[in-house]
C-alpha cells in the first residue's frame, strides 16, 4: 500500500530513476508509465474532476445556490484530498505529515458525498422541473464530447 515511506524510484522512467521519493508518488509513476491504460484514466479522472467543478459553478451562476455551495466545498476538499493521496503538492507542509491512507479514504468519502449531493439535488430538481428528452440527450452530448475534447 502506498506510504509516505521513502523510496527510490526504479521505474521505467529513466530521468527520474534513483531519486528519492514517497512510496505513494512512486506508485503514481507506475501507474502512470508501467500500466496499460493508466496514464489514460488518470488523465479521464482529472478531466472528469474539471468537468465537475465546471458543472457545479455552472449550477450555482443558474441558481441552485443550496446544493451548489455543498457541492463546490466537497469539490474542493475532493481536490485536495487527491493531491494529498498521491503525495503530491502538499509534501513539506502540516497536511503533508498526515498519513497518506488518511488521504485515500478522505477521497472516497468526499467522492461519495458530491455523488450523493448530486443524486438528491437531481431527483429534488427533476420533481420540480422535468427534463425533457431533449435536454437530456444534450447535456450527454456535451459531456461525451467535452471528455474527448479535454
């Protein structure tokens, strides 16, 4: 399991092999160069992670301020809660002494939490308001193409 234990890089990526880092952040740099496809869904994930912030500022500038403000909160602390699993940019600071499974279930938590502030916002909204076919098939049009597009 990653840790903030230090290591020394060995990896496929030769201008940063022998140095010195977390155990966390060598496992990112596997993930990223050693495994098929991983540098690809991390790149899906954080794409994904804008489109959200997008979203939920969007959501606020129409209006839904209630569930917005929760959202965007979550969102931040889901934004520093994956920096910190990764042993990223928050080595060398206070929450960089935390330890970094801390961080990893922090971000499940807070990913949990916007899915369930957005599943509730979105059945509370589409009572009031229903969406049309139309809609829908728009805002998944956008999606699909702001994903391939970012």
């Amino acid at each position: 399991m990653p840790s903030g234990q230090t290591v020394f890089y060995d990896g496929s990526y030769e201008p940063l092999r022998g140095t010195p880092m977390s155990a966390a952040y060598n496992s990112l740099l596997h993930l990223s160069f050693e495994v098929r496809g991983g540098l690809f869904i991390r790149q899906l994930h954080h794409t994904c992670s804008v489109l959200l912030v997008l979203g939920m500022v969007l959501w606020a500038l129409l209006g839904r301020f209630r569930y917005a403000l929760a959202a965007m909160g979550l969102g931040m602390l889901a934004g520093l809660s994956g920096y910190g699993a990764v042993d990223d940019l928050l080595s060398g600071t206070i929450l960089g002494k935390l330890p970094i499974p801390f961080w990893y279930g922090l971000h499940l938590l807070v990913a949990l939490a916007v899915g369930a502030v957005l599943v509730i916002s979105s059945r509370k909204e589409a009572a009031r308001q229903p969406r049309t076919l139309g809609f829908t098939a728009l805002s998944i049009a956008l999606t699909v193409l702001a994903i391939f597009y970012l």
